[in-house]
C-alpha cells in the first residue's frame, strides 16, 4: 500500500529514515525487508527498464547492499538483460571484490549482446588478475569462440582449460565440443567427443548435428544409434537433427527406420520435426511418402508448404508443385520468397515457362515478395532451359542485384546444351572470375570448348588448372543395400565383393552395346575432376554402384543412388540403358536434382 502511492526510491529512503530513528516494532517489521537481499533479488527481476533498474541499483547502493555479493552479481546480469552493458560495466569496476560469477556475468553479457570484443577482453584480464577461471566461466567464453567462429581463440582456451585442469569436467568440454564442431573441426570435436566418460543430450545433439553439417550425415546416423545403445532418449532437436542427415545422405531405408522410432516413441509430429520429414522423404526419392506425411500433418506453416513444393519440383512434377500454390493460399498461408524459388525451380525444371514467368511477374505485385538472385536463377535457368539464350540474357542484364556464381551457372548450363559457344564462354569466364578456385568451372569451359572442336582452348583450360594447383573436389556415390550404405569413388576397388561388381559391370556394358548405348567420350572431361583426372569413363562411381545395386538387390527392385556431385552425361546415358535392358527403375539424386530412370526414358528431359 505504501509502496504502491510512493516511488520505490523515495520508499527506500524513507524505509532508512524511519529505520534510523528508533521503529516501532510494527515498523520495523513492515520495513525490514528493505534490508533484506532477496527482497532486492526479487525486485531486480520486476524490472521492465533500464530506468528501473537504476532505481533498484540506487536503493541498493543506499542500504549498502552492494557488498553483498550475490545482489550485486544479480544487479550486472539485470543491466546486461536490459543491454545496459555502460552501466553493468561501471558497476563491475567498482566492485570491491568481484567473484567467477562476476566475471562470467560481464563477459556472457557483454558475448550476448553481440560485443564479442569487449567479451574476450574482459576473460583476458581475469587471467590477469590471477583468479583461475572455473567451469561456469570457461563455457560462456567457449561460446563466444563459437558464435565468432573464432577457432584461434578457441585453441588458446583450450589451453587454458587444461592449465585449470578442467580438460574432463562435462560442461567445459560439451563446450568445446560444440565450438570445435560449429568452427567445422569435426575432428578435433570427435576427438574429445569420443574420450568423454559421461554425454548428455545436448552434445550428443551437437554432435550429430555438426556430422550432418558437415558432410558426414553417415557418422551422424550411426552416432544416433549409439546414443540409444547408450540410454539417451533423444529429443525434438537431436530427431531433426537425424532426420536431416537421412535426407542428406538419401537413405530411405534408414529414414524409414527413424520414422518408425518417432512414431513408436509417440513424438507428436510439430510443424519443424514434420517440415524435416517431408523434406527427408522428397529427398529419400520418395516424393508420394513425402505427401504422406505432409497430409497427416496438423499444423503446417509456409516452410511445411515450400518444402512440399520444393519436393515436386526436385522430382520434375512441376505441376503438382504449382498446383499447391492456391490450395496453399487457400490454407491462408502466405507465400514468402522460399516458396516462391521452389515454385520457379519447379517450373524450370518441368519446362513451365509460362506459368513460371506468370508467377515470377507475380511476386512482387501480388504477394509482396521482392525476387532476389535465387528468383532471378531460377528465371534464367527456366528460359534458358526453354532456348530462349535470348530472354536470360537479357534479364540478367536489366538485374539490380549483384550476379553471383549461380546466375552465370544457370545461363553456362543453358549455353551448352544449346551449343552457344561465344555466350557460354562469357559465363563461364564471368564464373571463374567470381570463384577461381572452384575446379567445376574450368571443367565446364573446357567441355565446350571440347564440344566446339577447340582444342587448343582445351588445353589451355587444362594448363590453367595445372597450374592453379585447384582442390580437388572427390566424387563419391552411395547406394543403401541391407541397411548398410555402401560408398563407391571412381575406380574404386574397396568394397568386399569388388570382383563381381566390376564383372557384372562389363558384363552390362556389353549387353547395353548390343541395346545401342555408345559411351559418350565428350565427358572424358566432365564436371568430376577426380573422376577426369583418372579418365576412366566405365569405372565411374555410379557406375559401379548400379552394379553393386543389380547384383545384390532382388530383381524389379528400384535402384536408387545418391551422387555429392552432379551426374555425368555418360552415366546418364549408362542409366537409361540400365533401366531398359534389366527392367528396373533407377532412381539418382544428383547435387541438382533427381532423375528417375524407367524404360530407357529419365524423368528430367536429358536436361539437367
Ligand atoms: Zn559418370
Ligand atoms: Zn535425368
């Protein structure tokens, strides 16, 4: 009642006067808790305000409560919440005695609002000052290297934590953990991964995730069953994480198995777990199951929509995908740029160049939604997929946004399969310029020089990439027989029953000759540089790995593939033959899309 007609810092300082000269008992109880910490704790978490929190701070000061170190710990974090890192830092320097909360709170704070600078500083000179810092401060200070990415940083407080002798205390090193994997030193986060006696959810989730992340959905896959063999239960986090690395790495088997285990362990499919899903059963090759799953859903929002959208348009049914967009509308959900590059993906690459420019027109007029380079892609690849060179050339020209590599990649593409020469010379000159270290675009120059007879120009490229010394980007294929993936590179001899692969490949190779399959020597330089560097056409990765798949799955049984990079125009050839003369259906997931090979026919038109 008293507090509610006064301000609080006049309460207080009345709360003192009243105090001083001789209470009645009365009073004093009803004053007391002036004097009390928590009574300050309490009130600090009220505060709406920095305005408030000085208010507070002034009453503390006042009753001498800022000696007490637990208030003024709480008084910095609350100025460090309400961004008020002047005041919270002001106050820490005056502390008389500051404690590994103090230091934690100031460099956490200073970390969450972004000044990471100021952070580190702060953890230098609590080094300085002689304190050792404990396992509440060493993580805040961890995630600071890892939300910088900063992993120079993170290798010197490394150090320190084994001069703390912290190197097996279970939060430091969850922490490091997780910045080794988010700084993408999967090695070195596997490294101390692997040696932690005790590992709870979270880093087993860091974990996984950092696999799927970076290129290894494999090992994510299996860490996932040994965290069950283990006991952890897995959460929503750690199953999107595992769904996603089935989608990365394809494996319908092993997607079905952790679909399986969500449902058994009666998660409710929410709008991120079920997105993931439908993502994972489209990118599975599964896009029927992916519509499954996207029905049964009960809540979806735009990125449940896209990503439904997006799986047609991956399979080449683009009709479907933009038959979506107004039951989607209808749902009143409205569409946002994501929707809208995976309704113009779709239309390119089921050559709907009207409906694709009539949405493209659309987009900003109707929706709202400004096209940014990835539209402005999908449109050139569209018309240029359609023949018209012309058009894209002339969008790409009358485009405000800067052009990036994938713009001068959709025109190369179109270029080439419509043997303009000149103009795809322009593109893929423009692409080396924006990334000359990517092997990919000297190869594809150098393919058309190849096409256009110029040889001269061929070995130029070649000179030009001897002597860049260019990384090598490894072309792997994958093919799931058993619940075992089974990788293959080129020319691989690795696998246990190598021998019979490379027989029954010869043996295909001369029953598709008889069918007219002639292998396609322009891609003894294609887009697989590791693959051209041994320039064996026939031991190819996807070669070998239908091979493996014809001789160790039941006869009619789909085949399907996953490709890190993009398939060559041999293989592709190889496929169509494959699916006429066994009769099977070939299912490849390239980097750009997927093909379905049935009869002697890919669902992608020969253009991809
Ligand atoms: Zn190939
Ligand atoms: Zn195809």
């Amino acid at each position: 009642m008293f507090k509610s007609k006064t301000p609080k810092i006049f309460a207080s300082k009345y709360a003192t006067l009243c105090y001083s000269s001789a209470p009645s008992i009365v009073e004093a109880t009803q004053f007391s808790h002036y004097l009390d910490p928590r009574f300050y704790l309490y009130e600090l978490i009220k505060c709406k305000t920095p305005n408030q929190v000085k208010q507070v701070h002034a009453q503390i000061t006042t009753n001498g409560l800022l000696k007490n170190q637990i208030v003024a710990n709480k008084l910095l974090y609350i100025y460090c919440m309400h961004k008020s890192l002047d005041d919270s830092y002001a106050l820490f320097c005056g502390l008389s005695e500051k404690n590994a909360v103090s230091w934690s709170v100031m460099i956490g704070g200073y970390a969450k609002n972004g000044d990471f600078i100021n952070s580190l500083r702060i953890f230098r000179d609590y080094l300085r000052s002689g304190d050792r810092p404990d396992n509440y401060t060493l993580p805040f200070v961890i995630r600071v290297c890892r939300d910088t990415m900063d992993l120079k940083m993170g290798r010197l407080i490394h150090n320190v934590v084994y001069k703390c002798g912290l190197d097996s205390d279970d939060f430091v090193v969850a922490a490091l953990v997780d910045m080794y994997s988010k700084c993408k030193v999967i090695g070195d986060a596997y490294q101390l991964f692997d040696k932690m006696p005790k590992r709870d959810l979270v880093t087993w989730t860091v974990m996984i995730g950092a696999c799927t992340e970076c290129g290894d959905p494999d090992e994510a896959l299996s860490l996932f069953d040994r965290m069950r063999e283990e006991g952890v239960v897995p959460d929503k986090v750690a199953l999107v994480n595992v769904v996603n690395a089935c989608a990365k790495i394809g494996a319908m088997h092993k997607a079905k198995v952790v679909h399986e285990y969500i449902a058994r362990s009666k998660f409710s499919l929410d709008v991120i777990l079920g997105t993931a899903m439908v993502d994972m059963y489209a990118k599975c090759g599964s896009v029927d199951v992916a519509r499954e799953v996207f029905d049964g859903l009960r809540e979806k929002n735009v990125i449940t929509w896209s990503a439904m959208i997006g799986a047609y348009g991956y399979h080449g049914q683009g009709r479907n995908a933009i038959d979506m967009f107004p039951t989607m509308l209808r749902s009143r959900i409205l569409p946002n740029k994501i929707t809208f590059v995976s309704l113009l993906y779709a239309c390119s690459h089921s050559g709907l160049v009207e409906e694709g420019k009539r949405l493209f027109n659309s987009m900003q007029k109707e929706y709202g939604v400004k096209p940014d380079i990835k539209h402005f892609t999908c449109m050139v690849d569209l018309l240029g997929r359609a023949g018209k060179i012309d058009e894209s050339l002339q969008l790409i020209e009358s485009m405000s946004v800067a052009k990036d590599e994938g713009i001068w990649g959709a025109l190369l593409g179109a270029c080439r399969i419509h043997g303009h020469v000149e103009l795809a010379e322009k593109a893929a000159k423009s692409l080396i310029e924006l990334q000359p270290q990517n092997p990919g675009h000297y190869v594809l120059l150098s393919n058309i020089y190849a096409k256009a007879g110029k040889w001269e120009d061929v070995a130029k490229i070649r000179e030009l990439m001897s002597h860049q010394k260019l990384k090598k980007i490894p072309g792997w294929t994958w093919i799931e027989v058993d619940n075992k993936i089974h990788r293959f590179s080129v020319g691989d001899h690795t696998h246990p029953r190598s021998k019979e692969i490379y027989e029954k490949l010869n043996y295909m190779l001369k029953e598709l000759e008889i069918a007219g399959y002639v292998p396609d020597t322009n891609f003894v330089l294609h887009d697989v540089d590791e693959e051209l560097k041994l320039g064996n056409l026939f031991s190819h990765s996807e070669k070998l790995a239908i091979a493996f798949g014809l001789i160790s799955t039941p006869e009619q049984s789909t085949i399907r593939i996953m490709k890190n990079l993009r398939v060559c125009g041999d293989c592709h050839t190889f496929c169509k033959f494959v699916s006429q003369v066994t009769s099977r259906v070939i299912v490849v997931r390239d980097a750009n899309r997927f093909h379905h090979f049935k009869e002697g026919a890919c669902s992608c038109g020969d253009y991809w």
